[in-house]
C-alpha cells in the first residue's frame, strides 16, 4: 500500500510539474515594433470634416424604409472637395447605388493589392430629442465629435481618407497598389455594395494580399484579467440565419380548447430549444484570443490558458454563463418574432415564431436544421432556415497579419493585439474568397460605455481619438505597400 501511494504520488508531481512547465513555457505572442514614423494630423480640421460628414442622413434603404438617396450624394461631393488628391489620383468606381471603390496603383503591379475598408451608411436613430447633440447635428464640442456614425462607422472612413490624403501630399507611393471599398449597405445586409464590388474583383481575378474593415476595438477593461488595452482583431464572424417555426391547426373558440393547441406546440418546440442548446465549445477566433491574452495574464489564468486540453471544459462552463461570451463558443438561438391569434378568444389557426440564429464558425446552416429537427422531434412543427454561413477563419501566419500587429503596436505602443471572434456581421465577409488574411479592427479605444453608444444613444468620438486613428491607417499603409 506504501509503494502504491509513493507511486501515485510521483505521478501526480510528475503531472503538476508538465502543467507548470507549460505554463511557464506560455511565452507572449506580442511583436516588438519601432516607434511609428511621424505623420502630421491637424486634429482640428480632421473633425471638422467627419462632423461634417455626420450631418448626411445616410440612412440606407430597409423594411418600410427608402434609401437617403440625397444624402449619399452629398457625403460623396464632400468627399471629392475635402480629399482632392485622392479624387485626382486614385481611380474612382462608383459600385451599386451608393457604394465606391478607389484604386490607387502601386509600381509593382505583380504585388497582391490591399484593401481597406468601411460602410457609410449608418442605423436609424429614436428618440433624436434625448441625445445630448443632435445625431445628425455633427457636433464637435467638449473633445468629441458628436453624432450617428462617429464610431460605426464613419470615424473609420473618414480616418482611411484622411491618411491617404496625407500620404499623397507627402509624395508617397506604393509599391503595392491599395484599393478602398466604401460600402453603402452594411447596416442591411451589405448585398448592394461590398457584396458587388467583392464579386467585381472575383470577375476581374483579383487576389488580395490582405483586408481590413472595421471591427474590434482597442477595448479598455473589456479582457477580464488584462490590465493592458487589448486591439481586439476580428479574424472570423459569426453566420446569421433565419429559422422560422410553424404549426397549424383547425383553430376554433378558445372557450373549447383541446389538450394541445398550436400555440402550445410551438412553445413546447421553444423550450426544448433554450433546453437544448449548441455545445460550447472553445474554438476558432475565441481559442486564438486566449493564446494571445493568455501570457499577459497573472499565474493562476495563465495555468488555464497554457492547458486548454485539460482545462477547457471549466473555461467553457465559466463563459457560457456570460451571454457576451457565451456567444463566442456557440451557435446561439434566440426567438424575435412571434405570432399567433389576432383575437384572444380565438384559438391560432397558426402559430409562427422566427429565430435569429448566430452561427459558429465551424457550425453550418445545415447544422442548424439537424439541430432544430433532432431537438424539436415534432412532425407538426414545419421548418424552414436560411441566411449567410459563417465566415472562415483568418489566418494568423501570413504577412498581413504581421504587419497589422506590428503597425498597431506602433501607433499604440502600451496596447496588445489579439485576434478574437466578430460575433455581429460586417461587410469583410463578402472577401474571404479573395483573401487568407481577413482583418477586422477600429483603431478607436472604447470601454464597456462606449460599446453602449454604437447604435445607441450619444455616439461620439474623441478628437485625439481619431487623429490617433488616421495616424494607424498612414503607418498600415506604409508598412503593408513598400
């Protein structure tokens, strides 16, 4: 019995001692970079053109709404006078109703292009009279730039125009050539414009060498555990699916219901579903976060990160308790739409309920339905799914990450990068086909407030923020194109 427990023991020292070894072997994935070369930003004037822009209503076009046609027009003659070097040097495609595609060739055309780029576009604003500006006032005050789209996503524009400007008013030109795509759509589903200019470079077999759109920011307290702002890089995003669910019957006087109506049948389905969801599972975008946070973290978190193979399932019971984080580990359901009776003393002839499905990369749509069929296991409740897959997952060995590390890390010096899993949809996921290297970053920091005011209410942007922002884009540019 002795030797038996010595011998457990030295197995257990034996697997403590891999563990801590791993750990201590869980060495920072961030670059050492050069401070980011000079690029002079009049912050002042730079606000005053994306206030400006702010002023357009450029609402696009959704259910029992019309496209701000006017508006577009008019950001986009803002556009030609504000930025003259980039409307007389770089070749100008008008794609779709409103959206646009800027060519700026590089010397050596055998290079692989770089494309940047954003949505000028904005979400609808309610109840205008309880912002603190008005958002379509374009206000700058305070140290911020006020209004609709200051963060999503004109700020990002703007910036992109911005830096471009500068650079050909320096001199510069690339090697590689840089193309800009403006979307004019992404709020809607993006269909009209970067899906068509996606498919315009597929017709003209354009391969990219990399892209990058909006999405994380350099998130401030958002990393629990990491004390250091984090550049939260989106190298996949979720799919998004419409699952509708139908059960009908005779219908009849509620007065003399059966044991089951369509009502309780569709619910019972509903249930069944929020009892039986998706396995988490820490993979993909949410998986690389954590190899790339893991090492700034304190001892205890990174022992956990260092060894997912035998930690994982706590690291998914504890985040799946989180609704922001459950949602980077699975394929989620949630009913936004239900119908039954028009009159409460009539029994439903049909019940009807849709679900916004969010799809995890690696999951399909197809997935989806042998889910919903297998948990439901009802034949009176009618199926129908549909929507986009999710995207495929960046790569994170190619130069075009290295560069995009290594320009952030050069502008914000104290901040670290990480890739993580873009859970909301944005326009990169028409170029995936064009690209193994699809970004998605604001070069903006934002805190857990801030977060609030995207599509919500008082969206700003402060002043040295975006002239923080324009200096990213000039340095990417240099470091991605010579």
């Amino acid at each position: 019995m002795k030797r038996a427990l010595l011998v457990l023991l030295a197995l257990a020292l034996l697997f403590v001692s891999a563990l801590v070894v791993r750990t201590l072997r869980f060495d920072s994935r961030q670059v050492a970079a050069e401070p980011a070369e000079p690029f002079p930003v009049d912050a002042a004037k730079a606000a005053g053109r994306l206030a400006k822009a702010l002023r357009h209503r450029t609402i696009a076009a959704s259910d029992g709404m019309g496209t701000e046609d006017a508006a577009f027009q008019a950001l986009q003659e803002q556009f030609v006078a504000a930025f003259p070097r980039v409307h007389a040097e770089l070749a100008h495609e008008a794609v779709g109703a409103h959206a646009h595609l800027y060519t700026w060739k590089g010397s050596e055309p055998g290079l692989k292009p770089v494309l940047l780029m954003g949505h000028l576009d904005v979400v609808p604003v309610e109840a205008e009279a309880t912002w603190s500006h008005p958002p379509f006032g374009g206000v700058v005050a305070d140290g911020y730039i006020h209004g609709r789209g200051t963060l999503d996503d004109k700020g990002s524009v703007l910036a992109i125009l911005e830096a471009v400007e500068g650079l050909l008013a320096q001199g510069y030109r690339p090697r590689r050539t840089v193309m800009l795509a403006l979307g004019a759509d992404e709020e809607v589903g993006g269909r009209d414009g970067a899906a068509r200019v996606a498919a315009l470079l597929r017709e003209r077999g354009v391969r990219l060498e990399s892209v990058l759109d909006e999405g994380g920011p350099i998130g401030v307290g958002l990393v629990p555990g990491v004390a250091a702002p984090v550049a939260l890089v989106g190298v996949a995003e979720k799919g998004s699916a419409r699952v509708e669910l139908v059960v009908r019957s005779a219908g009849g006087h509620a007065s003399m219901p059966p044991r089951q109506t369509a009502a309780n049948t569709l619910a019972r389905a509903l249930v069944a579903l929020e009892e039986h969801p998706f396995k988490p599972e820490l993979r993909g975008g949410t998986r690389a976060l954590f190899e790339y946070v893991g090492p700034e973290m304190g001892f205890g978190m990174r022992l956990l990160f260092a060894n997912t193979w035998l930690f994982s399932p706590v690291i998914e019971r504890q985040m799946a308790a989180s609704p922001s984080t459950n949602a980077t580990l699975r394929t989620t359901f949630a009913a936004t739409m239900l119908e039954g009776s028009p009159k409460p003393n009539v029994l439903p002839s049909q019940a009807r309920a849709v679900l916004n499905v969010r799809i995890l990369p690696g999951d399909s749509l197809e997935d989806v339905r042998t889910h919903v069929r297998k948990v439901v296991d009802d034949t009176r409740v009618e199926l129908s799914a549909e929507g986009d897959e999710a995207s495929p997952v960046s790569r994170l060995d190619t130069e075009g990450w290295r560069q995009l590390q290594r320009s952030i890390r050069q502008v914000f010096p104290d901040v670290l990068v990480a890739p993580f899993l873009t859970v909301a949809a944005t326009d990169a996921r028409y170029f995936h086909p064009l690209s193994d290297s699809v970004y998605r970053f604001v070069p903006v920091r934002m805190n857990r407030e801030d977060l609030t005011r995207m599509h919500g209410r008082d969206e700003r942007l402060s002043i040295e923020e975006h002239a923080a922002a324009i200096r990213f884009y000039a340095q990417y540019l240099r470091n991605t194109t010579r």
